[in-house]
C-alpha cells in the first residue's frame, strides 16, 4: 500500500539525495525557515540518510577474483579464440560448474543464446570427430598395405616399438613391412596425447598465471582501499575539526552580537532613564516656576491690597 | 552533493576507462578483464547479497554475472555506463535465482558492525546500534525496497542511473525510493 507524500517531502529526499536544482534547494531552505515542523520532519529524513550511508557494506570474498580470473574466456570477437585446445564456454562451464555447490541450479541461469553457442561447438567437435574415424576407414579399405606378403616370421611392426630395449641384430634391415605397417597411428595417436598433455600443462600454468595476477591486483586494490578509507578518515577528522570551529565562531558571533543587543538595550535604557530624568527635572522646573510665579502673583496682590487700605 | 566514502567504486566509477577496458578484454586481453572483476566485484557482490541475503548464493551470483558479461562483452553498448550493464545483469540474475529458491531459509544476520571510532564511546555504542538496527530492518523489507535502497545509498547511483539499471522511469524510482525509505523509518520506529 502506498501512502500520498506531500510534494514538500518530496522535495527534502530529492535535496537529500543530492538529485534538487539549486533553486530548489533554497526553497527548501526558505520553507524550512518559516515552518518548525517542516524543520522537524527535514531533520528525521537527514538521519536517515545518514544512518544508511553508515551501513557497511560487504566485502566480497577472498579467492573470488581468483576463481573469477581463472575462467575467463577468451574474448568473444579475439583473434586466436578458436586456436585454443578447448573451447572457452567449455572451460567457463567446467570451473563454473565444477567449483560451485549448485551447479545444477546455475547451469539453469545460463541464457538460451549462451547454451546454444556451447552446443554449437560441441557440434563441431562431434563432427570433426567422425569424419577423422570414417577417414581412417576409408584409407583401411581403400589401400592396400603389403603387410602379410612381405613380412616373414613374427610380428615385427609390434617389435618396432620396443627398438629401445633391442639390440641391434634383432632390426631386419630392407623389411619393407616397417614402412606398411597399418599400426602407423599408434605413433600419431601418442604425438597426439603428447601434445594434448602439453597444451593441459600450458593451459595449467596459464590459470596459475592468471590466479597470480589476480592475487597481485587484490593486493593492491586492498592497499588502494586502505589508503582511501585513511584518507576518507582524514577527511572526516578535518571536516570535523571544520565544523567545530564553524559552530565555535559561530557560538562566538552569537555571543559577540547577544552581547552588543545588550549593550544596545542598555544604552536605550540608559538613554531612555536620562530623557525620563531630564523630563522630570524640566516638568519640577516648570513646577517650580509656576510656583515662584504663583508666589509673585499672590505677593503682588498682597502688596496692593495693603496699598488700598492705607 | 554526493559523498565519495564508498571505497568501493560504485556509480561514481570511472566510465571512460571501463570502455577502454572493455575493448582490451575484446582484443584478447585477458588482464583488462581481470581488472573490471577487481574493480566491480564489491558491488556487484552487495547487490546480490541485498538482493538474496545469502552469502553463499552471492557468491554464485558474482561468478555467473562476471563470466556472463565476459561472454557477452561484444554486446556491451559504449553509450551506457558500464556499471549500469553488469550491474542490471547482476540485478536480473539475482532476482531470477530467487524465483527460483523462493526459500525463506534463516537469513544471514551475523555480520559484527563496528562504531566509527573517531567519535566518542557513547556515540559510537549509538552509531554502531543504529546501523546494525537499519541492517536487521532492510533484511525484512521486500526485494524492491532492498533493492533500491541499495542501488541509491550503497552503490550511490542517481534517479537516471538507477531507470537505467531497474529498466523503469525516473519518476517510479522515486516513488519507489520515497516508500521504501518510509517503511524503514516505520521499522526503526517499531523498534524504539
């Protein structure tokens, strides 16, 4: 259920959030300044978004790089993707899956554009695989290999492969059967395991390259972290020590201009006491005057009056 | 007006140098790879956590978005952040796993959060108490809620950014921010 927000709320999230024109912000400002409960209202949502910004987040876990690096595949549009002995979705699905606990659920996630690429090879490898054995058929049947006719005695293709542990006596020089021999695939067969091993231990060492690579940049993007959480710290002990020698001048303006509002008022007291003074003495003058003036006036009809009788 | 204390790089990371890793991985750089992982693991490992709450399946969820992206990487559009792309991948991954598990096993809530020491015992006690306070209720609130309040006050992404990733307009992130932010304040509340 939503609840209706007024559009001044709206306003104190999108200042907060650092996302209000500056016209904006000083509307806020001057709604704020005229209205308390606003102010009130504005200082619960600051924090708010304080208290979240101080959430820590979580730290990935050590080894993920690693395992991340270990199986990136070769970029899709790179020259020399193809060369490689296995195909890259294949060694990205072989570490995903094998390493993961879930693997069945993930295989899931997969999209169905990415598996579609992975059947793709595999469907080349599949053909390419029966067209090497109906080949090797085919040359069976199609050629006729002089093996039994000119090959006396026991099996010497078979003994060919043991040329190490013989002695010499035992070659039989001119037999053309060494040349014929069918079993010619034995050897191909084992420069093929040879050069499968080699490309398994070059891709080994590629991996262990790349985890130490991996490993290198962790290192350092730990000793970036570092350097950026202390100078972060920094720069918050500075912005502290900032504020509080703001709100100390600011403490001491407000002092300095309460003390001269007092010494104002003091003087208008004073002033107003002085006029209230001089007020007063001029209205007793006045008294007084009246008075002496009475005095004369009653002294003068006195005086005229003793005049009449005598 | 935003503060860069997120070591993390988040939204506020450097795009151009993202394409251009991006476009050494496409030449068969392998290590300009490796460098978007190190850079981007941290968020995009938050955003799955948020998202499922689990450490275990964000881990799952790092793995696959990054060897997803790796896959992808000749479809990344250069006229959008980089960020904005794996972490949209990341997003969708998340939320389709959790489809998926629709599980409400015990959560993970054991994660020691320590007071910022540069203040006082007492406020540091308050601090430390109001965060782990704010984490226990985001662990409550629906996916969306966490969702965006991660994007915004986590990764430090703006309304744009967050459109962007969430695939909705401007106005309903802020709406969406604006609900989520009132439900957690009536959570803490609660819990006053």
């Amino acid at each position: 259920m939503t609840q209706k927000h007024s559009p001044l709320t709206e306003l104190m999230h999108a200042v907060l959030d650092g996302e209000a024109s500056d016209a904006e912000a000083r509307e806020l400002e001057m709604r704020l300044a005229a209205d308390p409960a606003a102010r009130v209202e504005f200082e619960g949502w600051k924090r708010l978004f304080e208290a979240l910004g101080a959430v820590p987040k979580e730290h990935a876990p050590e080894g993920l790089v690693a395992s991340i690096a270990a199986a990136i595949p070769q970029a899709p549009g790179a020259a020399g993707g193809a060369s490689q002995p296995f195909p890259a979705q294949r060694v990205l699905g072989h570490t995903l899956f094998g390493v993961s606990r879930r693997a069945p659920i993930r295989s899931v996630t997969m999209t169905e554009q990415t598996t579609r690429r992975i059947f793709a090879h595999r469907k080349a490898w599949l053909g390419a695989g029966v067209a090497a054995a109906a080949a090797v058929v085919v040359a069976q049947v199609a050629f006729d290999f002089p093996l039994a006719k000119d090959v006396v005695g026991t099996v010497i293709p078979a003994q060919r492969y043991r040329a190490a542990q013989n002695g010499s006596e035992q070659v039989q020089l001119g037999a053309p059967a060494v040349q014929a021999a069918p079993t010619g695939t034995v050897p191909d067969a084992s420069r093929a395991l040879a050069e499968k091993s080699a490309a398994e231990s070059a891709l080994k060492a590629d991996k262990a390259q790349t985890e130490l690579k991996a490993d290198r940049m962790q290192s350092e993007l730990k000793a970036d972290r570092a350097q950026s959480e202390l100078k972060a710290d920094r720069m918050q002990t500075e912005m502290k020590a900032e504020k509080a020698q703001a709100e100390l001048k600011a403490d001491r303006m407000q002092s300095g201009l309460k003390a001269d509002r007092v010494q104002s008022e003091l003087k208008a007291d004073r002033m107003q006491t002085e006029m209230k003074a001089e007020k007063a003495q001029a209205e007793l003058k006045a008294d007084r005057m009246q008075t002496e003036m009475k005095a004369d006036k009653v002294q003068t009809e006195l005086k005229a009056d003793r005049t009449s009788q005598q | 007006m935003r503060s860069p204390t997120f070591a993390a790089v988040a939204c506020t990371s450097d795009e151009d140098d993202d394409r251009v890793l991006v476009e050494r991985y496409l030449s068969g750089d392998r290590d300009a790879f490796t460098a978007l992982v190190v850079r981007y693991q941290r968020p995009i490992y938050n955003a799955a956590f948020w998202v499922l709450r689990r450490h275990e399946d964000a881990h799952d969820i790092s793995q696959t978005v990054f060897l997803k992206v790796a896959e992808r990487a000749d479809e990344y559009d250069p006229k959008y952040k980089f960020f904005s792309w794996i972490y949209r991948i990341a997003v969708n991954e998340s939320l389709n796993l959790l489809r998926r598990q629709r599980h409400e096993d015990k959560l993970e809530d054991d994660v020691e959060i320590a007071g910022d020491e540069s203040a006082g015992p007492e406020r540091q006690a308050s601090a430390a108490q109001l965060a782990r306070q704010l984490r226990k209720a985001m662990m409550t609130m629906a996916t969306s809620d966490r969702l965006v309040l991660t994007l915004r006050h986590f990764s430090e992404c703006s309304y744009e950014e967050m459109a962007q990733i969430l695939e909705i307009d401007e106005k309903t992130v802020k709406s969406r921010l604006f609900e989520a932010r009132r439900r957690l304040r009536g959570l803490l509340e609660d819990w006053k």
